[in-house]
C-alpha cells in the first residue's frame, strides 16, 4: 500500500498530475473531498460506513 492517498482526474489531465494529495493516516478527509466533487454529502459518505 502507498504512503498517501492522490487525487488526479485522468480524463482531462492524465494519471502523471496529481491535483491533491493526503497522507495515509487522513483517509477520511481524502474520501469527504471526493464524495462532495462528485456531488454527494459527507453524510452519504458516512452512512456508506455504517
């Protein structure tokens, strides 16, 4: 497993650009940012977890 969690969008810009990047032990943060760029709530996110 990687060190940390990257956000790319492979679409526009290819897998090589990162756009953001988390250390591994902030997975949390990494998964609430994605779930609100693709339009979701945190609290989707959460009860995904449940």
């Amino acid at each position: 497993m990687g060190e940390r969690w990257e956000l790319v969008n492979s679409r526009h810009y290819g897998r090589t650009i990162v756009l953001h990047s988390w250390p591994r032990d902030r997975h949390t943060e990494a998964f609430s940012h994605c779930y609100r760029l693709n339009g979701r709530s945190v609290e989707d996110l959460l009860a995904a977890f449940r």
